[in-house]
C-alpha cells in the first residue's frame, strides 16, 4: 500500500493499512479498531512511546503488517508481561437437587404465525406469514427460504403452479421448511435427473456408501460443490407445432444432442436444451447473452422463469444458452412458397417455410431478426410464439 503523505515518522513503511488519529484515540483504540495487539501496533510504530502519551492529532500510524508480521526483521515473540494477583475465593455448593425444566435455559421465543393456507401442510417446522410490506411471489419466497419452487408448490398445494401468478395470499402463513434440516438430498436428484442411486456414486466416487452424508460433508452453508448427473446423454429437440388439418402434418426429422445441466434448473426451461450456463456470482442476463451471442427474446423463451425483465435469475441454478434447432439449413425466398397466416406484412419480400423443429428463436437469429419485427410482420404467430406452424411460411424480412 501506497505510504500516505501523513505518515508518521519512524513508522515501519513496509506497512498494508495506515490509520490516521482522531480526536480523543488511544493506542488501546486504535488497536481494537484495526484488529492488531498492543504489541504489534508498538513494533509498526516505534515512535510510540510507552504509555502511549505522544500519539500526533492528524498523523497516520502503521496498523497492519503485510503478510506475516513474525517475518518481519527484529520481530521477537512477547511473552510473558504484566501480571496481577488473583485473590482466591470460594461459593456455595449447588443444589443439584434443582431441577431446569429445559435443557436451555433463558429466552425462547414463540413464533407467531397466521393461520395456514388451505391444504398447506399442518406439521411443518417453519412457516411464512404472509406480509403485505414485502415481496410475497413463489419465486421470492422459495430463494428466501433456500427450498425450490416445486417444494414450495408441493407443500402448499392452494398456491397457482403458474410462476408468472403464484403468490401467498393475505391472511395466511405457508410451509417454507418440512424439517430443520430440509435438504436436497441423494434421493432429490436421483428422481429429479432420472438417475439410479449406482450411477450417482458411480460418476461421483467421492460419495462413497453413504450419499446423503458425503454430498454436504465439510461444506459451509454459502459454499457450492459440482455434481456429474450424466455421461454422454441425449435427446430429441422440440419441435414446431403442426398448422391446421389443411395441411399435413409433416415428419420430424431433426434430432440433436445437449449437454446435462450441472446443477438445478428451474421451471419451465425448453426441451432439447443443447448448452447450459450455471449462474456464478456477478452474472446478469445482459452478460450471459453476450458471452453467447444470444438476444434476451431467445433466452427468456428457453428460460421463461428468469421472467420478462430478468428478476428471476438465480444464482447456482444453471439456464439454457442455447435451444434446440433442427438439423439443414434455413433458407428464405422472395415469394411465399407456402400458405400464409393472416395478417402479414403486405411488403414482405423474404419469406421462410416453418419446418419441424423450428422455433421463432431460430428464425430470429438465422435472419438476424428481433421477435418484436418477427412478430410485427407475423401476428398471427401470437406474442409467445405460440402458433408457429409447420408447414407456412413466415415473413422474415420486409422491403
């Protein structure tokens, strides 16, 4: 660290904090409120007299070595020192004979709970009020309570499975915490990534025959740890829905890859993800779109839990980057090859066929398009996407 122009005299410079004294310090002070013995700020300091009696108004000091202040030349180890006589004294034997009602003596406080919502489990060990002077959405609830989303809905069931809608309702408390050790467990992810118990132990060795106990063992409460849920897995890519009956329904074709998700993903995520990204401290959706090269309407659609401004981005929780698409090029023509939806732009002058497996994310990023034009030129697609329709063709592009 820099030495301040106001360092005092004589003191160490080899010096990682300097303090400069206010009215009314004492060495006693400046020690307890930078964390270093009497005997350290003495050593830094040895313009410091004695008694402490001659500390300059104004002028800094020396409060922290850097690094090992044992490594310091002439530091010696103090031991020894001042020393008091403690008078001996004696008490009163203690009647044994008196009993503690409880094995922790002092203050235990009740809580106070509203009563619960209809369904909501009756012997949970912790319940939320609802509060009407802060946030009272599932989302907000369940990373409060370090429980998933799914937990909250389960042990709740008056709660709406729908996200974007699910809230606690006034009046009521709800089960946040089943046990005072609700954990995600061995069994959790089995179920959840459609793995047996051997082949988690299998691909992570290090939990030995005892699973739950190995999965948490020696892990502090804000820490994290990888977990390998699958080796070389596959499946098929989403796909487009069929138009109407007039036109027939084609074959799906397309099949692709994807990487597993390291880590819990949350509701609602697309189909097919072929890459996922786990959020890591200091992310937001606009870096993890760049680092991708993808457009918010793209990530929002395959993550649709993040919500529309991003508000649910969750750390340790992994999202797609990158959805599913089907296998051949996309091509585009001046004229529209196929049936059309009503209402597209009358000066469309590039047009593609939905083919199965497409998605409007696909389109957009073929055509370096935004979903608000995609949407603008297509209205009948509808403003999620949702009748996108093999088989027509799209305006991708306007004149």
């Amino acid at each position: 660290m820099a030495v301040p122009t106001n360092a005092m005299t004589g003191s160490n410079r080899d010096c990682g904090d300097w303090y400069t004294i206010i009215k009314g310090d004492t060495c006693g002070l400046v020690s307890v409120a930078n964390y270093i013995s009497l005997s350290d700020l003495y050593f830094l300091n040895p313009e410091i007299n004695a008694n402490c009696t001659n500390l300059d108004l104004g002028i800094a000091y020396c409060v922290e070595p850097v690094g090992d202040i044992h490594t310091y030349p002439g530091y010696t180890t103090t031991t020894g020192g001042p020393s008091i006589t403690v008078t001996p004294v004696t008490f009163a034997s203690v009647n044994t004979a008196i009993t503690t009602p409880t094995p922790r003596a002092g203050f235990h406080p009740t809580p106070s709970y509203l009563p619960q919502a209809p369904g909501t489990l009756s012997s949970c060990y912790t319940y939320h009020n609802y509060n009407s002077s802060h946030k009272n959405d599932c989302s907000f609830i369940a990373f409060l309570s370090d429980i998933t989303t799914d937990q909250l809905i389960s042990w709740n069931p008056s709660l709406s499975s729908n996200l974007s809608s699910c809230s606690l309702q006034a009046g009521y408390s709800y089960c946040t915490a089943q046990s005072s050790a609700t954990k995600y467990m061995c069994g959790n992810i089995e179920s959840d990534y459609s793995v047996t118990a051997a082949q988690l132990t299998t691909w992570n060795t290090w939990l030995g025959s005892n699973c739950d106990a190995n999965l948490y063992a020696h892990l502090l409460v804000d820490e994290m740890r990888p977990l390998c849920v699958g080796v070389n897995a596959s499946e098929p890519v989403g796909t487009a829905n069929p138009g109407p009956s007039t036109i027939p329904s084609q074959t799906p074709t397309a099949t692709g890859t994807t990487t597993v998700s390291m880590g819990p993903t949350a509701t609602g995520e697309v189909a097919g993800c072929k890459k996922y990204h786990t959020v890591q401290s200091g992310d937001s959706c606009a870096n993890i779109e760049t680092t991708y090269g993808i457009s918010f309407t793209q990530f929002y659609a395959w993550n649709p839990s993040i919500g529309s401004n991003c508000e649910n981005l969750w750390l340790g929780y992994v999202y797609c980057v990158q959805g599913p698409a089907s296998s051949g090029s996309i091509s585009a023509t001046a004229t529209a090859p196929a049936p059309t939806q009503s209402g597209i732009a009358s000066n469309c002058d590039a047009y593609y066929t939905v083919a199965s497996g497409d998605s409007c994310a696909k389109i957009e990023t073929q055509y370096n398009d935004t979903f608000a034009q995609l949407y603008s030129w297509n209205p009948a697609i509808g403003n999620n996407c949702q009748n996108l329709w093999v088989g027509y063709a799209v305006c991708v592009g306007i004149s």
